[in-house]
C-alpha cells in the first residue's frame, strides 16, 4: 500500500523491489526519493552501488503531478482519492 500525504508526489515502496521489507519513502521529488532509497540499500541491504535508473523504474508518482491527489488509483485496482478533482 503506498502512503501518498497530500502536496506529496513521489513514493517508493521497498517491497516493490522484491525485499521483504517494509520500508517507504514519500518526497515531493525524485531526486530525494533516490537519495534516501541509495541510504536505505546501502545501511538495510549492503547494496553499495544502488542503480539509479532501477530505483527511478520503482518510483510512484501522479499521472499529473500538478493534481494533489492519485489518478492512477482506479487502473491499478485501488480506492480513488474522495477529494481528486477529476475522481468518478
């Protein structure tokens, strides 16, 4: 389940990376999320060289980042933000 608070737009689930780890991160860019999941791999999993490019093909985000809510709920099969502008 990925944690969206609002104003945020980019989250990464540990999980999704094939770890049983619980462990996320939510920034308002990627830059961010790829430097905490760089610390995060290397401190929990002894990953040194985390590659950039697979941590940003893990990274979640707004289909349109200038909304404050998650439009891509209802493809992926999840509950659709009640306050989204553009939900129903």
């Amino acid at each position: 389940m990925t944690i969206k608070p609002e104003g945020q737009k980019c989250s990464y689930e540990c999980r999704d990376m094939g770890f049983d780890c619980d462990w996320y991160c939510v920034e308002d860019d990627k830059d961010t999320v790829v430097k905490k999941v760089t610390a995060h791999a290397a401190e929990a999993h002894n990953i040194k060289n985390a590659e950039k490019d697979k941590i940003l093909g893990k990274t979640k985000e707004p289909a349109n980042p200038d909304l404050e809510c998650d439009i891509t709920a209802k493809e992926e099969g999840r509950e659709e933000d009640p306050g989204c502008a553009i939900s129903g």
